[in-house]
C-alpha cells in the first residue's frame, strides 16, 4: 500500500513539474513575442536607442497587413498575423491567409531535383533539355554555354531583371511569349546580354528559362511540377504556383496595396514567369522550407534534397562577388552563415532568412511594397533571439564621441581600438559604414560625416570608403570635396561605375 502511494505521489509531482516548465515555457515565449512586436529597430542597434512598435511601424508606412513565421532551435515557435488583408472588406490577416512571395528559392529547390532524379545536369548546356523554345547563341555563347546551374546563380548574363505581371484586364502571354518578347509580353526577348559567369545579374529571365526547362524535362504544367517536387514532399499544404489562383484560394488571398496605398488593380496580377514571381504561399508554409534546410544539413530529415544537394544550393557560387548560391542569397557574417531571400511582387513585398547551422530564422510577408519595414522586424527578431552576428550593436560609449560631436577624440578612440584590437568589430569597415547610413537615413548628417570620414582614414586603400564619404560631403553641399573623394575612390577602383555616374552629375552641376 506505501508503495502505491509512492507511486501515485511520485506521478503527481511528475504532472507538477510538466505543468510547471510547459507553463514557463508559454511565459518565456509570450515575453519573446512582446519583444519582437515592440523593439523594431534601424540598421544598426545603438543600447538604449530607439525602438518601435510593429503597429507603429505599419502605420508610419502605410501597410495593410503582415504575416509573420519565427523559427528557434529547429522549429516554429510562433506565427502571428496582423492587419488586414483587404481595405475594402476589412477582413483581417489570418494565419491562413496567402501571399504572393519568395518564390526563387522555392523553384530551384525543385529544379534541383530534377537533378538528383538524373533527368537534368547543372553543368550541361542547358539547350539540352530545353525542347519549346532555345537560348539563342550569340557572341556571348562562343566559348561558353549556358548551364542550369548558371542560370540558378544568376550568372548567366540572361537580360531582364523583372518579369512582370499581368492585371485582370490585360492579355497574359504565354510562356514561350514571355522568352520571345513577343505579344502581350511587356518585356523585349530573354537573351544574353553578357558572357557566363562574368557577374552577377539576378535576372528574373533566367529563371523564366529555368521554368520551361522543368516543362519540357516533366511534360507538365508548372504548378503540378511544383506540388509533385517540392510543396508536398515539405507538406506546404497551404501554397501554390496556380497564375492565376483558383476560385477558393482567391476567398484566403491578401490584396495588394502600393507603397503610396493605392489598390493594385484586380487585387493582384498574374505572372507568367511563375518560377521567378508565381508563389502564393503563407509564412508558415515558407518556415517549413526552410527548417527542412537546416534539418537536411544535419542529416535530421529525410524529405527532398539529400545533404549534398542541398549544401550545393547554399554554396557561393565562385564566378560572382555577390553572396549567392543556387536560388538563394548565401551570406556570412563574420563567421556566420545565413541564406534567404527578397520577393518584390506587385502590391507584395516578402523575405525569409534563416541561419545555415544553429536553426533559427525568420518570415515576413506584406501584402505592401515597403522592404525596409521587413529588415525592421527581421531585426527585432534576431535581437529577441540573440542571432549571432545578425544586428550590428553598438554600446552608448562606442558612439559617444561621434554623438559628442568631438571629431579628434573619435579618431583617436579608434585608431588606439585599431592597435589593440585589428578584429574588434567595433572598428570593422563595414561597420563603420553601416554606422554612417544609420546617421544619415536620420538625418544626422554631420554625425554621419564624421563616421565616414573616420573610415577614410582607418582603411585608405579601400575605394567604397571613399564612395561613401563622397555620399555625405555631396549631401552636405561640399561639392569640391566630393569630387575629389569619388575620384579616389574610382581610382582605387576603376569598376566603380556609382562613382563614374557621380562625377559626372556634379561636373555638370559646377
């Protein structure tokens, strides 16, 4: 009998602890939450510095609603919507609601694997597989052929930027329309403008390439390819390449509205260049994405792309100075690995980024095209969970001198920092030049001048100091001054073709 009580109490206490941690658990992610939804913050961080909240931050830019996945430890921790999806009905943004968003990524997933599956190459001419339509040799194509992996890195030298979309009282062209440049497609052909692997030019046109590659390989319209590769396989249930979208997903869709708040026509357009611009999908959906990267890099999950591949996809691609993998930014901060990516969609503005290796992340969809409000939030996220390496951070006496105004003190704060310290990042240049657009996007200038300035003269053999510290003298009227500094900065860099365009406007202007 003693020992049945025994038992009992030992479950009881059992059931105690559970409620107790499941309970503090709630508490902790609840006060994570607050955070995140009041501490919106500029590009740089200074302690005890300004902060906003997400409400003000939408109203201050005018956006209708947002949608919001955060990712800790390997797992969605919260999702959270706001606002309202449409102004007319003023229905609100739920968890369910879809968006058009990232869809690049989402794309060369499946196109890579189609790879794995042997039916296409990377490296191959891509006019290998291509059966509708051909990319059309041109003196950019003699020594060099265009390659998949070419066009999913964006170093093919593919023309267009953007393929745009269609409103409801336009004629929407067919792919092959789209390629040829041909009516009703708005845009001129998709062709080579540039020999491969020469730069790095993230052409919506390439990926428009990509897509009809898949049709032709598959025999299949591109949405069904794209829920057979990718969205099932992740179990992104909730999205879709449909252009446009079915009766019933349009009752779940969010508006469109333009950064002055005007209605896109028809709501949304419809884009032919589906596997650059065509996915309608929710945040939740895009965290799942990506937390089966971070799990297939640590051999946690056996759904779609094996390890390798899916390292390939998160490799710098070596052709380009951009950051850049396959369908993906790829970008290291100090020793830091992060991926994500930018969707500028009409009426729509959406990003993701996530860590590599340590299982955090984020998602931010609009149904608004103002990015800067995005890098806020991502900011407030990444402070709230202490992301490594993500917000530039700067303590009360770093900047102090700057603030104080004292231009000789501050020059020799960190000249002495440099001695002690080459690596403290307090001192590093991209810092310092963050630090000076954090002054001037808050106008203040001066401020701003001064941290510039202060770079010139830490890192003198570097052209974008001096490009930068141009910025600030031309923005102060000290036009001499920013002549003399754009043409240092040219010569340090002949390829600074800013620079160029910058002596030009100001010899016309004296």
């Amino acid at each position: 009998m003693k020992t049945n009580n025994f038992m009992i109490l030992i479950f009881v206490l059992a059931l105690f602890l559970n409620a107790c941690t499941t309970e503090n658990q709630k508490t902790n992610n609840n006060d994570l939450i607050k955070k995140v939804e009041t501490g919106l913050i500029s590009n740089v961080y200074i302690e005890g510095g300004l902060a906003w909240s997400i409400e003000e931050r939408m109203k201050h830019y005018g956006i209708p609603g947002i949608s919001i996945a955060v990712i800790n430890n390997g797992e969605i921790v919260w999702t959270k919507a706001y606002g309202i999806m449409d102004k007319e009905s003023k229905a609100p943004v739920t968890k369910q609601t879809l968006f058009q968003a990232v869809s690049q990524p989402v794309s060369a997933y499946g196109a890579l694997t189609l790879v794995e599956q042997n039916k296409v190459s990377l490296n191959k001419n891509i006019n290998s597989y291509l059966k509708s339509w051909k990319v059309a040799d041109n003196e950019f194509t003699k020594e060099k052929k265009v390659t998949l992996k070419n066009l999913l890195n964006h170093s093919a030298g593919i023309n267009i930027h953007a393929i745009p979309g269609y409103s409801t009282d336009e004629d929407v062209p067919t792919l092959i329309e789209v390629l040829n440049g041909t009516p009703p497609s708005k845009k001129g052909p998709i062709l080579l403008n540039k020999k491969p692997e020469t730069n790095h030019y993230n052409s919506g046109g390439g990926f428009t390439i990509v897509q009809q590659m898949m049709i032709d390989v598959e025999g299949k319209k591109f949405p069904e390819i794209m829920n057979e590769l990718v969205l099932q396989p992740l179990e992104m249930t909730n999205s879709t390449f449909n252009q446009p979208l079915t009766v019933e997903q349009l009752k779940v869709a969010a508006t469109g509205y333009m950064a002055d708040g005007s209605m896109v026509k028809g709501k949304s357009h419809t884009y032919p260049g589906m596997a650059a611009n065509g996915l309608w999908t929710n945040a939740e959906d895009l965290a799942k994405f990506i937390i089966n990267i971070q799990k297939t890099l640590k051999n946690n999950s056996n759904k779609g792309l094996s390890k390798d591949m899916t390292a390939e996809m998160l490799t710098k691609s070596p052709f380009i100075e951009d950051s850049y993998g396959l369908g993906t930014y790829v970008s290291n901060r100090n020793d830091e690995t992060y991926f994500g990516q930018g969707s500028w969609n009409r009426g729509f503005y959406s990003y993701m980024t996530a860590h590599r290796d340590k299982g955090y992340g984020v998602v931010v969809l609009t149904n608004s095209t103002h990015p800067n409000f995005a890098f806020e939030l991502i900011r407030s996220v990444a402070l709230a969970y202490d992301w490594d390496d993500y917000v530039l951070k700067y303590k009360k006496e770093d900047v102090k001198f700057f603030l104080d105004g004292n231009f000789e003190q501050v020059l020799e704060t960190y000249r002495n920092l440099m001695k002690q310290d080459p690596n403290n990042p307090v001192i590093r240049r991209s810092y310092l030049n963050r630090l000076g657009y954090h002054f001037l996007s808050s106008d203040q200038t001066n401020i701003a001048h001064d941290v510039f300035k202060v770079n010139t003269i830490l890192y003198p053999e570097n052209a974008n100091v001096y490009d930068s510290y141009a910025e600030i003298c031309m923005t102060l009227g000290k036009i001499d001054l920013a002549i003399l500094n754009y043409s240092k900065s040219l010569e340090l860099n002949p390829q600074n073709d800013n620079a160029k365009d910058m002596l030009k406007e100001l010899q016309k202007s004296k």
